[in-house]
C-alpha cells in the first residue's frame, strides 16, 4: 500500500509538472484548442473562401478572380496561426519558453504575410506589361521572377531578425563566398549576363523558329537563367548555352516580313525568242496579279532568261511571298509551280532534263553492224 501512495504522489507530481512547467491538464487544453481551430480551418476553407471565390467569379472584372485563388492558400493558414496562438497563450509559458513561443508566433506571422506578398506578385504583375514597349516579354518574366525572390529573401531576413540573428554579418560572410564562388563558375554567370543580352536585344522571343548554324534549329520554348530550351522539329528539346547563343549568328525565321521564293528552271534549247518571252511574261503576270506575293517597290521581283547550261536554257524566278506561315508558303509555291507548268505547256515547249549528245565522224572500217532489233521488225513486215 505505501508503494502505491509513492506511485500516485509520482503521477501527481508528473500531472502537476508536466512540461516547461506546464501540467498535463494544460496542455491538454492547449492541444484540444488547436484541434478546435485545425477544424475550424477546414470550414473557412470550404464555406468562407468558396463564397469569395464564387463572389470573385461573378464579376466581369478577372483581376479578383486571381486575386482570390492566390491569396487562398495564405488566408487558410491564418486559423492554424491563431490557433497556435491561442494554444500558447492558454499554456502561460515562463522564461525561455515563453521566449521562444513568441518568436515562432511572430515567424508565423512573418512567413504568412511575405508568402501572401510572393503569391499576389502574379496577379499584379500585369502593371509590368507596359514595361514590353520597351523590353520583351521574357524580360518582364526575369522581372517578376527576380522581385518574388527579393521578397522571399527579405522574408528570411525578418524572419532571422526575430530570432536574433543579425543578417549583416551572414551578408559579409556571403559576399566573400560569393567571389570563391564566382571564381569557380564563370560560365554559369557567362550565361546568365548573356540570357539577359539576349533579351535586352530582342534577338528572339519564346515561340520563335531560330537556326544556330551548326547547333539546332527549332522553335524557343523556354529562356532561362543559364540555358535556353529549343525544340526540333522532331519534337526533341535541346538546351543550348546563351552564351553560345550571344556570340554566335543567331537566324531568326519568325522576324520574317516575307518569306522567299528562288528557283531556276530550265527549257528545252529548241525553245525560240518568241517562245522564251511568252514564258518570261507569263510568269512575271501571274506574281504581279496573285494577292499572294508582295509587288514592288515592297519587295523586289525578278523573272528573267538567267543562263545557257549545259543542257537547257535557264530562267530565274525570284519573288517573295505575303505569308511568313510555312504550311501556307507551301501551299502557294505549289499554285505557282503548276502555273508554270500551264505556262511552259501553253507556249508549245518544254522543261529540259539532263542529256548528252556524242558525234562520230568516222565509222571504223570493217567492222560488223549493231544489231538493230526495230529494222529487223520493220524487214520482217516488209511484204
């Protein structure tokens, strides 16, 4: 019986001490207050926030529509931080405890607002179009990119201050790192200086068809930090440095203002003056009068008897279509073709091919004769 007195007077003592000085039965409150605000959470969540949602969408205006889903994950979290609160103040922490409790509180606080800040930094940032009438669009992107950063930076900062750490001696610390650092990766700041000249100059825009001569040619998908991402048109993603695409020839087929057409084709020798002009005009009335190609003084156009090859008499087209659309472009190099085609047949000659004449002067003597199957015919339906 005296053991189990010693037993209940220990459970006593334990009840009564508990933790940080904190008995049990305290923190057990404590624990059934944040359960009641965890709880509570969950019908802000639902009710609260979904009639604020369902508010936002009734309105014409979108702004509110994004306003409210980015500030939903942050204004969720404000129940658990005054539940928190709540829980400790009940708890009447003493000392270092209470010290301690304080700082995670107020870090809370922090951590919410700044995370807020971050969050709406996207529906807001359409007050950094107006930036694109000078810069691009991907730089804008860098742009907002760089402010959520600042701000999470700014949020470690306070957050450090709370807790009594002073941030200038860690910003010291850190510039001297940074010079080992930059040491050791000059490429990838190579890079980033060089991302960053790139759409300072415009040289291409996400959504652009580019050529690197001699490294890829596909349309830009992504500019970043250290790379870009260009896909083939295999549909194979190649991330190629922009340093390399800084200093090398970069073509840039969407910046187009025509897209060309430049062929050579070739008549018959047996194609007389008449005949070549007739082909010539024909040719040159059917750019002029098509809705499809651009006219002088906009673009030049050039329809004339270029050269005597080989094989035939060459003349050269040059002209340049309204479309910069490759499907389309096809599809009016193939209009014209036929017309050529028309026109060539029209005028009684002929596109040449390559062939090649051989002369003999004289036949060896005594030498049998070829066998010649077609007069052997025509001997044999001799009557």
């Amino acid at each position: 019986m005296q053991d189990f007195d010693k037993f209940w007077l220990l459970v006593i003592e334990v009840w009564r001490e508990g933790f940080a000085g904190v008995d049990v039965g305290r923190l057990l409150t404590a624990l059934g207050i944040l359960l009641i605000f965890m709880m509570a959470r969950g019908v802000f969540s639902r009710y609260v926030m979904g009639r604020v949602v369902s508010m936002a969408q009734r309105t014409a205006n979108r702004l509110d529509d994004k306003m409210a889903e980015a500030l939903g994950p942050p204004l969720r979290m404000v129940p658990l931080v005054l539940g928190i609160f709540f829980a400790t103040q009940h708890l009447q922490l003493q000392g270092i405890y209470a010290e301690i409790a304080e700082n995670v509180i107020r870090s809370l606080i922090v951590a919410n607002v700044f995370w807020a800040v971050h969050r709406i930094i996207g529906p807001w940032s359409f007050l950094l179009d107006q930036l694109e009438r000078v810069f691009t669009h991907e730089l804008v992107d860098w742009m907002v990119k760089a402010i959520r950063v600042a701000i999470l930076l700014v949020g470690a900062a306070t957050i450090l201050q709370i807790w009594g750490i002073q941030v200038g001696p860690i910003i010291a610390g850190a510039g001297l790192f940074g010079v080992a650092v930059a040491l050791g990766a000059q490429d990838l700041f190579k890079n980033l200086i060089a991302g960053i000249l790139i759409l300072a100059e415009k040289r291409f825009r996400r959504g652009d068809w580019i050529l690197v001569e001699g490294t890829v040619e596909g349309t830009v998908e992504n500019i970043g930090f250290r790379s870009t991402m260009i896909r083939r048109f295999d549909k194979a993603p190649v991330m190629v440095p922009n340093a390399k695409l800084s200093d090398t020839a970069v073509v840039n087929f969407s910046s187009m203002s025509h897209r060309r057409i430049f062929w050579r084709i070739g008549v018959e020798y047996r194609t007389s003056i008449a005949q070549l002009r007739q082909i010539r005009d024909g040719i040159e009335a059917y750019i002029l009068n098509s809705e499809d190609f651009a006219d002088p003084p906009e673009v030049p156009i050039f329809v004339r008897i270029d050269r005597f090859n080989d094989s035939s008499i060459d003349m050269l087209i040059y002209c340049f279509t309204r479309t910069t659309e490759w499907g389309r472009w096809l599809e009016i190099k193939e209009r014209l073709a036929c017309a050529i085609m028309e026109i060539v047949e029209s005028s009684g000659s002929a596109f040449a091919f390559p062939s090649q004449s051989v002369y003999v002067e004289n036949l060896p003597v005594d030498q049998p004769a070829d066998l010649q199957p077609s007069k052997l015919a025509d001997l044999g339906n001799t009557p």
